[in-house]
C-alpha cells in the first residue's frame, strides 16, 4: 500500500525558510519521480518540483532559486527546502508520485508577519 506523509509546514514570516518532508512507503522510492505541488486557497493546484528517478530537477518559474526538492532514497524521504519565503508562496503542499497518482494530505505552509 502506497503511503505520503508530509510534515514541516508551519507560519513563517516573509523571507524566513522551512523544510518540507514526506515520508515515503510502500514501493521503491528509490526509483520513482516525485513531486511537490500546492494549492493557494481560490486557486488551481499547481507544480511546484519535480525530481526525477535519475535526479534531474524541474521547478515552476515562480519558485528557482529559492527551493529545491531532493529525495533521500536511504530513508525513503523527499524534502523540499523553501529559502526567501514570500506570502504568495501560502498554500498547502502536496507530496505526490511523479506520475500524480499517489498524493499525501499535505502540509499547511503560511508566510505572514
């Protein structure tokens, strides 16, 4: 079975940083694509990162430079470190396979003074 579980989120203030991870199971993390996404409240869930099974790294234009998304295929874990953060960048975030079929319940992140 299949299991996301996202933690680190949390109320930051404006150009602070977190470090969101996902606990991953149930198949062989190592190997797999995955993605962070989000969803700002009124608005479409968008891609954020994505890693693929060989590393290579992709982000929304919105995000280079401040994040990055890494994966620790020793303890099965994906984290994304958000740097400079910004109140647009408030959102829930999701944990999800690379191929979006598996998602987490995400993480509740809030940038505010």
């Amino acid at each position: 079975q299949v299991r996301l579980v996202e933690s680190g989120g949390g109320l930051v203030q404006p150009g602070g940083s977190l470090r969101l991870s996902c606990a991953a199971s149930g198949f062989t993390f190592k190997y797999a694509s995955m993605g962070w996404s989000r969803q700002a409240p009124g608005k479409q869930r968008e891609l954020v990162a994505h890693i693929s099974s060989d590393g290579r790294t992709n982000y929304t234009d919105s995000v280079k430079g401040r994040f990055a998304i890494s994966k620790d295929w020793a303890w099965n874990r994906l984290y994304l470190e958000m740097n400079s953060l910004k109140p647009e960048d408030t959102a829930i975030y999701y944990c999800h396979t690379g191929n979006s079929r598996y998602w987490g319940r995400g993480t509740q992140v809030t940038i505010s003074s």
